[in-house]
C-alpha cells in the first residue's frame, strides 16, 4: 500500500514539474526571418509625461510579415532607462531584440 501511495505521489510530483516546461520552453525560443524589416515609420514622440516613458513603434514579425506596432507609454521605473527593441542581422536571419530596462 505504502508502495502505491510512493509511486502516485512521484508521479504527482513529476507531473507537475512536467507542467512548466513548455512555459519555460516557449520563453527561450527565438527564431529568424530572411526578410530585413522595412525602415522604421516616423511618429513624432509625444510631449514628456511625468512618471512614463515613450516606447518608440517598431516592426513586429506577425503571420509571415512585418506589421507595424505603434510607440505607446510605459510606467517609469525610478533608476532605470528603457532601452526599445531592434532587428539584429545574424548571417542571413534578422532577429528580434526585445526592449528591456537597463539600470
């Protein structure tokens, strides 16, 4: 019995770490495009706003092709800069650098 209740509970435990792979999985997985990204639009930056940061519009690779996202705000974050996303070419593949905060 108490072998039973073991080999349930490994199982239990096992499934369960199993579970959060494919979240961790998805999040380090990048892939390239062939297709240089066109040249970014011009969008006049907005007047400052205290406590936000302007996120600049850049190309975003959906359904096989480029389709623009527009700059948009973002919530400051005190001793921190938002340094915005860029295309990086790697041999023939173009590949998308997220932004981030850089302290």
């Amino acid at each position: 019995m108490a072998t039973k209740l073991k080999t349930k509970l490994k199982s239990a435990v096992l499934a369960t770490a199993l579970l959060g792979l494919p979240i961790v999985a998805t999040a380090q997985i990048g892939f390239g495009v062939t297709i240089a990204p066109p040249v970014p639009r011009y969008e006049p930056v907005p007047p400052p706003r205290a406590g936000w940061v302007w996120a600049p519009g850049y190309w975003n690779w959906v359904n096989g092709q480029y389709a623009w996202r527009q700059g948009y705000w973002l919530q400051a974050r005190p001793g921190y800069r938002w340094v915005g996303g860029a295309w990086e070419p790697r041999g023939s593949r173009w590949y998308w650098a997220p932004g981030h905060w850089v302290r």
